[in-house]
C-alpha cells in the first residue's frame, strides 16, 4: 500500500463568514491521496472542488480540521511554503492566459526565481522543462510569448510549473473548453508525465469521460461533503445515485446501461469503449455459434 | 483572498427610505450642488452646519453612520499620508512655528488648514455614500444619461459615455475574479504578493496587471461582436426608458436643500461666525 | 433561406501573413433546418458563421440571407435583424447589470417601442426559465444560467435564424444537457432556423443535418446517420467519434454484421436482437 502523500482530515470550509450570507462549502472532509495515484475529484458545479484543491498547496489554510502534506501539517507556522509550492504544481483553468513575462524563458524563470533556484541551474532547468512538454529547447527558449500560439502557451504554463520539480501535479478542470482533439493531446501528456516524472496528481473535472481515462480513484464531493471514494468502476456502476447527486454518467457507461434494461446482458461495470467491445463480442461470438448448431 | 465571493458589488443597501424614493435626477443635482457648497466653505462653522445637515441625511435614509466610516478604513494610510504631507509642506503665511528642519516648516496655520481641508474631503466622501447607497446602479446610469442628453444636440456622446459607464460598473466583479485567479496562479509558483514595502509590491502588481489588460482587450473583442451582432450602432434610435414624472417629495427635497444652504451661507456671513 | 456560394474568405489579406480562413464553401440552408456545423478548432466554423450576420465580408463570393447580399454596407442592420448569434463564452456577452435589463438590450436597439420590448422581454424570460433570475446581477449568475440570459436575448430581438457557436462548451455536462435541451425546443415553439456549431456528437445526432468542416472546406454535407458511418474521415480529422458507430465498426471488423448508419443505442439493440 502506497504512503498517502496528502492527508485531509475533518477539513471544513466556508466563505462569507460572521456575515448573515455565511455558506459552508466544505464539511467534514477527510480522505487520504496516496502517493503515485491520479485521484478525481468530482461533483456538481459550486460543489466546492476548487476550494478544496487550494488546500493543497495552502492558498487557503484550515480554519477547522487538518491537511497535512507530505507529512507537513500546512497550519504549522514553521512551514516552509515556498518549499511546499514547490513541492505541490498547481494549474489552473485557462493557463496560456496567466503567461506575463515578455519571453518564454522569463515566464519558466519566473517561479524558479521565486523558488531560490541558484543562477547557474535556471537556464538547463527551464530548456529541460520545455523538453519535457514537447517543445524545442533550444527554438522556444528565445520566443516571445506574443508569438506563440494557444497550444504552445498551455505547453510553456506547464513547463512553467514542472521546471520547479515537483512531486504532486494538481489540475483544476484542465480541459474544460477545449475540443476533442485538444483535449485527447492534454490527457495524453498528463498520462505521460505523470509516469515520467513519478507524480501524484490530484485533478478536478466535470468531464466523466476524463475521469474514466485519467483516474485511478474518484471522489464523489455534493455540497461540501464525500459521498463516494473508489475505484472508477465501483463508483459509476451506482447509476440512480450519482444522478440523484445532479451528475452525469460517462458516455459509455449510459450506454451499457441503456443495453442492460433492452435485455443487452452487457457487464454492468463496463466504463470504456473497449471494455464494451469485448463484452458485446463475447455475447454475439455466442450467438453466431448457436446459429451454426442450427 | 476569495475577494470575489465575500463582497457585496457596488454601494446600493436595498430600502425604501425617503432618501431611496428621491428621483434619482435630482439627487445627482443635489449632490453636486452640495459637493460645490462643501468645496466652499472656509468657516468651520460651515462644516458643523453641514454635518449636521449629514446627519440627518443618514437618519432619513435608513443608513448607519458607523458604516460608512468603517469605509474609509481601507484607504486609512492613504488619508493619513496625505494629511501629513499637506502639513509639511504647506505654502503660505506660517504664524506660528512649531518646528522646523531644513524646508520643513511646521506651523499651527498650516496644520489648521490640512485638517480643514481633509474634514471637507470626508463630508465630500460622506455625502457621495449616500449618494451610493440609496440609489441603484441601474438608475444612477439612466438619470446621468437623460441628464447629460441635451448635450447630444451639439454632438456630445451622451448616450455612449453613459454605456461606457455602464459596461465598466457591469465588469469589476468579474475582472476582480480573473485578479484572483491570476494571483493565485502565481503564489501556487512562490510569488510573494503581500510582502515587500510599497514600491516592490507595486511592482509585483504590475505582473498582475499586464495578464488582466489582455484579458480584459480580448473581452472588449467580444462584447464589440456581441453587441453589434445584437444591432447596436449607439445612442441613435434606441428606445429610452420611460422617465418616471417627478413627485412632490422631489421638489421638497430640492427646496429643502437650497434653502438650507442658503440659509446656513446667510447666516455665517451675517453672524461672522467662526 | 440562406444562400453561400463560392465563398473564400483570407484573415489580413494585405499583409506580410495572409490567413485563409475559407475556400470554395458553397450551400443553402433552408428556413426551418436544423444545421449543425463540426471541425477542429481553425477548420472554418466560426468564421463562415461571422459571415452569415455579416461581420465578416467575403474575400470572394456571395453570402444572401433571404436574397439580401451581404456586401451591401446599407443592407448591415437588415440581415442582423434576421439572423441572430449566441457566442461561445457567456461572460462576455452580457452588458447590462441586471437579467432583465440586458435580455431588453437587444429590443432596445431595434427602437421598439417600450411595452413591445417588456412584452417580448416577458416570453423570453418564461422561454428560458428565467423568472426568478429577473434582477439578478450576471456575477450571481452561475454559467449554464449566463448562457441562457445571452439566448433569451437573442429570442427577444425576433430573428428568423439563430447561429450558436458552442454555445455549450463551457458549461458543465449538466448545464449542456439543459442549454442544448433549450435550443431543441426552441423550434416547437418558434419559427426558428438553427445553424448550430459544436464539438459534441450527442449534439450532432439531433440534428436535421451536419456539415463537416476541415481547413475551411466543407468535407461532408449529409444527415448525421449518414455523416457517422465515415468513421475513417471523422477520426482523420481529430474529431470525436460518437460510440454506437464506433462499436459498431469494431464489431463489424471482428465478423459480426451490424448495419454501419445506426447512431442511436435502440437501434443497436434492434440490431443485435435481430442476429
């Protein structure tokens, strides 16, 4: 069993408060991140998820309850945070739109700089950064961030954030917006880099489809408390109550269930494409071969 | 942090005070008259007259006035700065010297004259609270427009500035949104935003700033699109609001006004009060 | 009815880098149609949609809504009072600072008079379902209601045509299925021509007919039954292939024959309770 990187316990969270429009976002959170997994977390819109995540990387520190990241409690007053920044990479939602350095290397620069990151290492850190993300050290370093298009943008803000070398990617609804083919490169470079680099990576989506290719495990978070922690299949065979929590199902998973209730005896735990393939082939390899003994 | 969802956008206290039910037209005459009144006076007895006249505002509008002070406090240090630079260097007849180095010239004239002008400031900024809060944002841009569209005959843009208004007031929530979003952006990368004095901050800020303008050019891009896809071409042909007539509390309230002034204007010159 | 032909249309064509945006697009989109538009981010769909409302002029060709030429600078507000357009990102298409007040926007510019405009503003609202939203301010708003605050304005101005470019794409999956469930509806109870760009093959599916777009050229014109069953030119063009004919043709390659122009799950179920 893996170590837990990040523990949240009996984490709550409000906003507005001592004001008679307190609302509490978040209840009684606990859960364990373990080291090396991608872990989804997800809900309905204003279920808190964001809030959550800036816990992480102590933007928000508990008022009530406790995080402890990598085994640092982040109330702790002796807490390094530029290490624990470091540490815990934190992308927003729309990235190529907080590039502010003139250039490509003075963006990456950026965060190293703040880091403390000695003179020397900056200019191999950043063109190694931009090795890691697909884009040519030695073309790129020199570019103007106005010259750049959207995609090398995204690319330039993660490098940005993996030139730091950390070990816990967070990503807040990362391909919210994009189109298929944007947002099947995205998943793919994650799923790259997160092997490559020997991350834990803790996003949030809307997307289930995302879920289904990325997670590992998946929270269920309604109204600021955990409704389910498991594995993808445990989580999306519980159809009626994911949709009485306002969700949506991913794709093939409506599909599957759509088979079983016409008398399609289909796997019910099926979430991807190939899954069902297999699972219908089975049925009708079946099927052609009662056919033949006829 | 979480700036966005822990305020209130813009000054407007729902009521239906007196104040509230003032048209607002005339309460944008009102108040300019009696900022230039403010900016006037030179006895402090104008000033007791006036926070009196303040006071009574604040009663009959329903509004706190430990409220309203409480909003100067963000702009405290700035109020303070301001003061004591008025009072070191405060040109004129010095009197009476309290201290002195170098140019610096301290006088009892000059720190009379400082606070003077700093209490008219704070009426100033009471009055505009007021002003604000008793009048929905809506409203204020629809009286300023039909004020100010007399001047479209001599080819003012009357109806365009007042949209230019409208649009900027309809956006500070959501650009105060995307500032957070971007400052979050860089402490998760180690920036130090709240520490550094004034000048390293600023320039911290300026980080923040050139993201934001882009940003907020593209939105414009937008809007310009949305907005002449929804066949827009200015002030010309578009239907008005209907303006509402004006009642008798509107009348009183202008009469009010002037006459007290006037009267308080008499009465200081006539008694020579302090 | 909507008529393009021959339209080829280049970003900056005087400077150092000309863009061509589109070449040689040419159909007609009869009134009542409901079109959807699909591609890749820079195959076209947003610039042809510019045209069809006349923010953009063709470099080369003709664009007539309802025999209207587009090129005619006078003719400008007469085609935007036909042909109405919802944008993909909300926020930025919402100017005033109450629901109500912007969904008037629209009306107010056209100069009718005010108890038509409230009237208007009245159905709209109830349209959308947007009653209790009346007074809110847009920032109170959540983004699937934004959206719905940009269409009902749209609905107020009365156009006969109503282009939405991914008008769900930054909605949450709830939030598209109740904006797309909207527009859907929309026919029944207006007369409403819908050309309708997206990137989600659900919504594709409901549609009367699709047009595939690809380096400003139209690949594909056909029903969306029709327009699925190319797989191959769906997958080389990055776009999402939609399951049922995705499961399908991998079944179909494993030797079980199932019919490649089925887009719903009943009709697989039909299928395959038929082998």
């Amino acid at each position: 069993m893996s170590k837990a990187i990040i523990k949240v316990e009996n984490l709550f969270h409000s906003y507005m408060q001592g004001t008679p429009f307190e609302k509490e976002v978040l209840h009684s959170l606990s859960f364990d991140v373990y080291e090396g997994e991608k872990l989804a977390i997800v809900g309905p819109t204003q279920s808190g998820k964001s809030t959550l995540l800036q816990y992480f990387n102590a933007i928000f520190i508990p008022k009530k309850g406790r995080v402890i990241v990598d085994e640092q409690d982040t109330k702790d007053s002796r807490l390094n945070l530029k290490e624990l920044r470091r540490k815990v990479a934190m992308l927003f939602q729309h990235p190529d739109s907080q590039l502010f350095k003139e250039t490509v290397a003075d963006d990456i620069a950026f965060g190293l700089k703040n880091m403390n990151f000695p003179g020397k290492v900056i200019e191999i850190t950043i063109k190694k950064a931009l090795a890691t993300v697909g884009l040519d050290p030695n073309d790129f370093f020199y570019r103007y961030i106005f010259s750049l298009s959207g995609g090398e943008k995204k690319k330039v803000a993660i490098a940005g954030i993996l030139a730091l070398d950390p070990e816990i990617l967070i990503l807040d609804d990362p391909t919210a917006g994009l189109d298929p083919k944007g947002r099947g490169d995205f998943l793919n470079s994650i799923k790259f880099l997160h092997d490559k680099l020997q991350l834990t990576t803790v996003f949030v989506s809307s997307n289930m489809d995302d879920v289904v290719e990325l997670a590992d495990r998946v929270i269920i978070l309604v109204d600021g408390k955990i409704k389910m922690i498991d594995i993808p299949e445990n989580v999306f065979i519980k159809r009626e109550k994911l949709l009485s929590y306002g969700l949506t199902l991913p794709s093939v998973v409506e599909v599957v269930d759509e088979l079983i209730k016409s008398g399609i005896n289909v796997d019910e735990k099926i979430i991807n494409i190939n899954q069902l393939e297999e699972s219908l082939f089975e049925i009708f390899k079946n099927k052609n071969r009662e056919k033949e003994i006829d | 942090m979480e700036l966005y969802k822990n305020t209130i956008f813009g000054f407007y206290r729902e009521g239906d005070s007196l104040i509230h039910k003032i048209d607002p037209r005339i309460k944008i005459i009102l108040l300019i008259v009696i900022i230039i009144f403010i900016s006037f006076i030179r006895t402090f007895s104008g000033t007791v007259f006036i926070g009196l006249f303040l006071l009574l505002i604040i009663k009959l509008s329903n509004s706190s006035f430990f409220y309203i002070l409480k909003g100067l406090k963000p702009v405290l240090p700035i109020i303070l700065l301001i003061l004591i630079f008025q009072i070191i260097f405060y040109i004129g007849e010095p009197g009476k010297i309290l201290f002195q180095w170098n140019f610096i010239k301290i006088s009892v004239l000059g720190i009379k004259v400082s606070c003077f002008m700093m209490l008219k400031a704070i009426l100033i900024y009471f009055i505009s609270s007021i002003f604000f809060l008793t009048t929905e944002m809506i409203s204020f841009t629809d009286a300023m427009e039909r004020l100010i569209l007399p001047l479209q005959k001599i080819k003012f843009p009357s109806h365009e500035i007042i949209m230019v208004g409208v649009i900027a007031f309809r956006f500070v929530p959501t650009l105060v949104e995307e500032l957070e979003r971007l400052m979050k952006a860089q402490i998760a990368r180690g920036a130090d935003l709240d520490r550094g004095n004034f000048i390293v901050r600023a320039i911290k800020l300026s980080g923040l700033l050139i993201p934001l303008f882009i940003s907020a050019y593209g939105r414009a891009e937008d809007l310009v699109l949305a907005m002449e896809s929804r066949c827009y071409r200015g002030g010309k042909g578009r239907t008005r609001r209907i303006a509402k007539k004006l009642k008798s509390l509107d009348f009183t309230s202008f009469i009010f006004t002037v006459l007290f002034f006037s009267l308080t204007f008499i009465t200081i010159r006539y008694f020579r009060l302090p | 009815m909507i008529k393009i032909n021959d339209l080829h249309f280049t970003y900056y064509p005087e400077s150092k880098n000309p863009q061509k945006a589109l070449t040689a697009v040419s159909l007609s989109i009869k009134e009542g149609e409901f079109v959807s538009i699909i591609g890749q981010n820079g195959s076209g769909k947003t610039t042809l949609a510019k045209h069809l409302n006349a923010i953009l002029i063709p470099t080369k060709g003709s664009v007539l809504i309802d025999e209207i030429n587009t090129r005619n600078n006078e003719n400008l507000w007469d085609i935007r009072k036909k042909v109405g357009m919802v944008f993909q990102n909300p926020e930025n298409q919402i100017i005033c600072s109450t629901v109500r007040s912007d969904i008037s926007f629209g009306p107010e510019n056209l100069g009718i008079n005010r108890v038509e405009i409230e009237n208007r503003v009245d159905k709209s609202i109830e349209l959308m379902g947007l009653s209790k939203y009346q007074d809110y301010p847009p920032h109170m708003l959540s983004i699937g209601l934004k959206q719905k605050v940009t269409i009902a304005g749209v609905l107020a101005m009365g156009t006969k045509y109503i282009i939405f470019d991914e008008p769900t794409s930054m909605l949450d999956p709830l939030g598209k299925k109740e904006v797309f469930e909207v527009i859907l509806n929309l026919r029944k109870k207006r007369q409403v021509t819908i050309i309708y760009i997206t990137h989600l093959m659900e919504e594709v599916l409901k549609s009367d007919r699709a047009i595939v777009m690809s380096e400003g050229k139209i690949v594909l014109d056909d029903s969306p039954e029709k327009i699925f069953s190319k797989l191959k030119i769906l997958r080389s063009l990055s776009l999402d292939v939609p399951i049922i004919p995705d499961i399908s043709s991998r079944l179909n390659k494993r030797g079980i024959s199932i019919p490649l122009q089925i887009i719903t799950t009943q009709e697989l179920v039909n299928c395959l309770k038929q082998l």
